[in-house]
C-alpha cells in the first residue's frame, strides 16, 4: 500500500506533465505558442523530459477546473509558468504558508478528484482536514 508521501509525490509528478501539456498548447508534440530562436532556447532553463499522455492531462485538466479557483491559479502559475510557490504566492496576493497549504491541498484534491471522476464538485471539508 503507497505511503500518502508516494500518492502525493504521484500526484505532483501528474501535474508536472499537465503543466507541459497546457504549456505545448494542448498538444502531445506541439511546439508551444510561440517559436524561438536559436539564441533563445540557450538561454531557457533545462528541464528533464516529462512525458505527456493527453487522457492522462486531459482528466488532470478536468479535475483541476474543479478546485476552487485561487487553487487553480496557484496551480497555474506552479506547474505551467514553473513559478516556486513563494513567488507564486506573492502574485497572488497570499502569504508563503498559504501558499504551500493550498499546494497540499491541490494535491490531495487531484488525487481525490481523479480516483471519483464523477463528482461535479470535490467535497472541501474533507480535503481541508490534515
């Protein structure tokens, strides 16, 4: 039986390859919004290939329309734009510690959400308790 630290761990790594599928415009292989030069991608940070299955994001992406909506947005700014959640929560206004709760907290609702695809909204009061 997985820890909750594995299902989380899980559950961060599936928002990772949302953010890149969100980022390549909803494509498994698209080029992103915009091309870039040659000078430009050497400047751009290296990232490790996250692989990408579009059922997979597409569910994520669902579930994530699901959450409240500064949930989603620290989710946004998280795993698409790859902001640390400090400077996440500074864009949005919220304290550092909240900011880490509510990533906690998009995970368990993830991981909730997608084990009950169903459900037309996640049950909070269960997700808040620690």
């Amino acid at each position: 039986m997985a820890s909750t630290s594995d299902k989380l761990q899980r559950v961060n790594a599936r928002l990772e390859s949302w953010g890149a599928w969100v980022s390549r415009g909803g494509q498994r292989n698209g080029y992103g919004p915009s091309c870039l030069t040659l000078e430009e991608i050497r400047t751009l940070p290296v990232r490790a290939y996250i692989p990408v299955s579009e059922p997979e994001c597409e569910l994520t992406h669902e579930a994530l329309r699901k959450l409240p909506m500064d949930w989603y947005r620290l989710a946004c700014l998280v795993y698409i734009r790859q902001m640390p959640v400090y400077l996440a929560a500074s864009e949005l206004g919220m304290g550092k510690d909240r900011a880490y709760r509510t990533q906690q907290l998009v995970l368990k609702g993830i991981d909730f959400l997608i084990k009950n695809p169903g459900l037309k909204n996640p049950p909070l009061h269960l997700l808040l308790k620690p």
